[in-house]
C-alpha cells in the first residue's frame, strides 16, 4: 500500500472539500472534509464508489475524475454521511437488512422538509463538524436535494456473495453492529478490507444508535472478524485513524472479550449520536447502549 503522503491529488475549486489519494493502483481513497472516508475502485469491467458521503458536492463528478466505465455504488450502511452523495448516482446497491431496516426510510421525505418537521443538515449540528463546511454550503438547497432520497438499489447484497469488478472481486460480509444491516467488504487478493462504521480506531465507534445490533450479535460479528486477522494486511474504515493493521481485529476481539469479563467499566457519555457508555481501550473503544452484561 503506497503510504498516505504519497500520491495525494489535491483538488480545486469546489472539489478542495475532498483530499484524494491512490493506495493500491487504481483504488482511491477519499477524505471529505476530514470527517469521514470513502473509496474508489476502478475495476476492468466496471468500477465501484465503496459510499458517497455527506453529498456536500457532486461526488458523480469526482469519482469521474479517477474511474471510468459503468459506476456502481456500494453503501457500507446507510448513515447520512456514507450516503448522502447516493443521490448522485443511477446504480446503487447495499446489504439487503440494510435497504430493508433502514435504507428505505430515508425516501420519500421531501414533504418533511416543507412541513419544517425534518432537517437533514442536521446532522453537521453537535457533530465538531459544523465548523469545517464549506463557506459556500446551502443549507437549505443540501436539504432539498437529500430529500430527494436514496435511488431504489439495483442489486441487494447477501453474506458471501462477489462483487465483480471484472479483474477484481469484493466479496460480500455482513457485520451487523453499528447497524443490523452493515457489510464490510473484503479484497482477498489485496489482503484488505473495508469496514464502513463496523469498527474504527477512535472514540467515536458507535455501538449506541438505534439501529445498532443486540450485543449477542455484535460479539458474534468481532468474533467472526477476528478470523481474518492474520490473513489481512489493511483494514479501511471510514472514520478515525485511516489505515489499520489486520491484526486490530484481534485487539478488537480480546477488548470485547475484556468487556464481557467486566475488566473494564464504562463511562457515560453522550454525544450527537445519543447517550451511550465508553468502553475505553486504551484512547479508543466503543461506545455501548447500555452497560454490557458481565458474564459470570
Ligand atoms: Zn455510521
């Protein structure tokens, strides 16, 4: 993997909101607003935006600027700042629990906007992230156009199944925890693999929000991971430290497994995601919904 100062492509005008760059040929990695990533692979066959953020600025136009061919969008999960630019693309597609649990009831919501009940800029208020827009942000024109909801998915995707890019193939895990219906989607010939909201190395992996998994099934997902720490080099998640060994699916699982010990005790927090308890590993960990039963 080329190191993160190596290939940076800085971009212009509207597009200096985004800091592009190239970590394998031909797969870019895309910092919005130093908030949260995204990625883009140009396949022989076709390519695939792995998310499209906040939507703050047509990201069809700058994923144009490094893939050619047909462009099919690959949602990790359907939070706002992985989706929000959905709006720009014809093909998009994501894990069925996903569209089915959540991803359907971001359509549709035009009405809400006019009736004053919904703001979908929301989302920046509390989030240490307000500061950072752009100058020329339209609150109300992003509101109205977000509104416009995410296109029907094309395709929804199943555990196991391939995503082919033609000389590629991403294949398909879902990993309900930050969301019952997240995927994360695994390069095995790059030994990598790219983990949305599922975890991150910071204080901000959010177990807590509604649409979070039961912590049965979130163990069981990190239990499931852990399985692919010695066969990955990199792990790509969207938020926090940008490049992450494969062996922090261990630490992850040992930490989780500190947690059912009763080894570490929370602290409440609260952020804008909701009220929560912080499991601290050590300057990072996840923030849990309630405090985890101790297994005896
Ligand atoms: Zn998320």
């Amino acid at each position: 993997m080329k190191s993160d100062c190596g290939n940076q492509h800085s971009q212009g005008g509207q597009m200096a909101w985004y800091q592009v760059d190239e970590i394998f040929p031909g797969v870019y990695r895309v910092e919005e607003g130093g908030f949260v990533a995204f990625f883009l692979l140009q396949g022989s066959e076709r390519s695939v935006i792995i998310d499209t953020g906040c939507g703050l600025r047509d990201v069809r136009a700058l994923a144009r600027n490094y893939l050619s061919g047909d462009i099919l969008v690959v949602n990790t999960h359907v939070h706002p700042d992985h989706s929000n630019g959905n709006a720009y693309f014809d093909a998009i597609s994501m894990g069925r629990i996903e569209w089915e649990e959540h991803g359907r009831k971001w359509n549709g919501n035009t009405h809400r906007i006019h009736s004053g009940d919904w703001q979908p800029s929301a989302i920046f208020e509390g989030s240490g992230f307000e500061h950072l827009l752009p100058s020329d942000f339209d609150r109300r024109a992003y509101d109205l156009f977000v509104a416009r909801g995410i296109p029907e998915p094309v395709r929804l995707w199943e555990d196991g199944d391939y995503i082919d890019l033609g000389d590629r193939q991403l294949e398909v895990l879902h990993t309900p925890a930050h969301t019952r219906g997240s995927i994360c989607l695994l390069d095995r010939e790059r030994a990598t693999m790219y983990m949305g909201d599922t975890l991150n190395k910071s204080k901000n992996w959010w177990l807590h929000l509604k649409c979070r998994a039961s912590p049965d099934v979130i163990f069981a997902t990190y239990e499931r991971l852990e399985g692919y720490a010695d066969e990955l080099d990199y792990l790509l998640p969207a938020h926090g430290e940008a490049i992450l060994p494969g062996h922090f699916l261990r630490d992850v699982a040992e930490g989780m497994a500190v947690i059912r010990s009763g080894a570490i005790r929370p602290k409440e927090v609260r952020n804008f995601g909701g009220a929560g308890y912080f499991y601290d590993f050590g300057a990072y960990g996840p923030v849990f919904a309630e405090p985890v039963p101790v297994e005896t």
